[in-house]
C-alpha cells in the first residue's frame, strides 16, 4: 500500500500535464514513503486521456479513472478519495496554481501530528481583480454565515490523514463541497501558507457559472442563513408597506396635490412585494432542489475506465450502489489494469 496518493483532477488539461507530471515526480522522489499519483479525468474533451494513459505505461505509479462524462470539479476529487489507498492523500488542482513543491511542507505538518493540513492563500498572482474580489468577498462571506468554520482563503489543495478521508468516503450527501466537509469532520488542522501562482498553462475550467454554482452550493450545504433571509425579508416587506400605508394617509389628508398618483405606489408596491416572494421561492427552491437530488439516490459519477490499482478490488467493491450513496458504477469501456 502506498504512504501517499496524490489527487488531481482534470479537465481539458492536455497543456499543462508533462509539467505538472515533471513537477510532481521530483518532489515524489523526496517524499519517504511509496506513492501513488491518482489522475481523474472528468470528461476531457482533449488529449488529456491520451497523456495520462501513456503516463500510467510509463510509471507504475500513476493511476487513473475516467468520467464518462464531466461531473465536475468536486466531484472529481470525490472519486479519487475513494480510490485513494494512502495513509495521507493530498488533493491540488492540475493547473500548477497549486505548487507541488508545497507537499513536502505539508506532509511535515501531518507527521507533526495535523489530520488536516490546508493550503492557505496569501494571494493570488495575476489572477483577474474581479475574480480576486469576487473569492476575497465569498470567502469571508461563508465564514461568517457557515456552521462550521471554514477557514478563508483556502481551496481544496490539502493533505487529509486516512482517518478524516475514510470519513469523508462514509458521508452520504450529494452536494460536496470538499472544503466544508474536511472542515466539518474536524480533528486537528492547521494551515500552510502559500502565494498562488499564475495558471501554467490554457484557459481556466471554473467558468463563471461553475464557480457560482460552487458558491451557491457551499452556502446552502452549509448553512441554514438564507432560508432565515427570506423570514427577514418578508418582515421587511411588512414594515415597508406599513410606512408606505402611512405615508398614504399623510398625503390624503394633508397633501392632496402630492404628484405621486395611486398608480405608481400600487406599481412600486406590488413589484416589490412580488420580487420578495421570488426571492423567497428562490431561496426555499435551492434547498428543496437539493432534498429532490439526495432523495434520488443516483450515483455520484459513472467511470468508463479505470487503469492501475490492481490491489484494489476490495475498495472499489465498496462502492457499488447498492453499497455506497455516491457509488461508482463502472460502466468499463476499457479497463487498464484495474
Ligand atoms: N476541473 C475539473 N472539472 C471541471 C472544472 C475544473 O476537474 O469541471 C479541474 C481543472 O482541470 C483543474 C482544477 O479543477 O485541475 C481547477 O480548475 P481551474 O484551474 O480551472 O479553476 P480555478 O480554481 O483556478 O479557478
Ligand atoms: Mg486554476
């Protein structure tokens, strides 16, 4: 069994997998333990495929699943927790934003004693302002409004001891936002620090609207806020129309030739009002929308190839359907080694 899995997922990565590769391999080199590279594809629609497969030939050492489609990011490094067999597995992104050289720093701290040992950013080089701005807000925003702490600026570059990964595994939910859930487990934790560099190479995945959907997830998973929102808008609306009520009066009686007509207050009024029950809907949508997917049971993800973990049947039969929530159904197109 290897002391260390690596987890990282990838999408549309073709331009930057030889460094990431020649990278990884000089720091595994240092490590003092076996390890094994776990590459997930989530549905690339490159040469990404093509590059791991050849990587898995060449060195006994990375192995691979492939999405049958793109689950997405979350969901990617899900499957590799799964399939990772390490005392310690770290998680970093494709993209070299996350150093490899970081690792042995963070391996340091586990065999201090940390079950959870989280990248934290000090900041983020050449990365657009509005994409800056947008993560700086979010961050503290979730902090505050979350149950548990999630510490800020931090993403999903961490080790996690076996212990925290084998409890992550066991959860059952579907809307899996990594860095709450490793916040969630708790145990001890601690950060590194760490200025994020500049993406290696092609565009970033996270567009626009999966980083949204990632932001709306982490707040409704983990926080209960925004349903009391629309409580507090509701109440807003009521002493709104109150005054407005008032103000009615006031008019009547005192300021019949006020220019405001009985029209444009019933128009603002009943706009206002309907935005507010949108909202609400909206909010109580988002949760109820959640409950829908749970109840649904499907698995998680659909693999059409696995290579390497030619130890590993036992683990991978744990997560048959029947068997595990986000189970894995391995509809196998080819089957590497595994
Ligand atoms: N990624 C993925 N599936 C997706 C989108 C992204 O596996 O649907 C991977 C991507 O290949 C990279 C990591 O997630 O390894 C982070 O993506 P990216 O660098 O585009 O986002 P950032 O976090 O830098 O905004
Ligand atoms: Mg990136």
């Amino acid at each position: 069994m290897p002391r260390y899995s690596i987890v990282v997922p990838i999408f549309n990565e073709e331009a930057t997998i030889p460094e990431l590769y020649r990278r990884l391999c000089s720091v595994l080199d240092c490590l003092d333990g076996e390890t094994e590279l776990i590459l997930v594809d989530d549905g690339s629609r490159d040469q990404s495929l093509l590059l791991i497969r050849e990587l898995h030939e060449r060195d006994e050492r990375v192995c691979y699943l492939s999405f049958a489609r793109n689950f997405g990011h979350q969901v990617a490094v899900t499957a590799g927790l799964n399939f990772a067999r390490g005392e310690a597995v770290i998680v970093m992104d494709a993209d070299l934003q996350d150093p490899p050289e970081l690792i042995p720093r963070l391996v340091n701290q586990w065999q201090r004693g940390y079950q959870v040992v989280y990248a934290q950013r000090t900041q983020r080089l050449r990365e657009p302002w509005f994409k800056r701005l947008m993560a700086h807000c979010f961050y503290r925003v979730l902090y505050h409004l979350a149950d548990v702490e999630i510490p800020i600026d931090t993403g999903d570059f961490c080790l996690m001891d076996r212990r925290v990964v084998d409890l992550l595994n066991a959860m059952p939910e579907r809307n899996r936002y990594i860095r709450g859930l490793r916040a969630w487990v708790g145990f001890r934790q601690t950060a590194v620090l760490f200025d994020r560099a500049p993406r290696h190479a092609g565009n970033v995945k996270y567009t626009f609207g999966k980083s949204l959907a990632l932001a709306i997830n982490s707040l409704v998973g983990f926080s209960k806020v925004p349903l009391r929102l629309s409580t507090y808008l509701g109440l807003a609306a009521a002493a709104v129309s109150l005054l407005m009520g008032l103000l009615v009066m006031y008019w009547r009686l005192f300021a019949p030739n006020s220019p405001l007509t009985g029209y444009t207050i019933i128009t603002v009024v009943v706009f206002f009002l309907g935005a507010v029950q949108l909202i609400s809907i909206g909010i109580l949508g988002e949760y109820v929308g959640r409950i829908y997917e749970e109840i649904k049971g499907r698995p998680l993800y659909t693999l059409s190839e696995v290579g390497g973990f030619q130890t590993h049947t036992a683990r991978r039969t744990v997560f048959r359907p029947e068997k595990s929530p986000h189970s894995t159904q391995v509809t196998s197109e080819r089957d590497g080694n595994g």
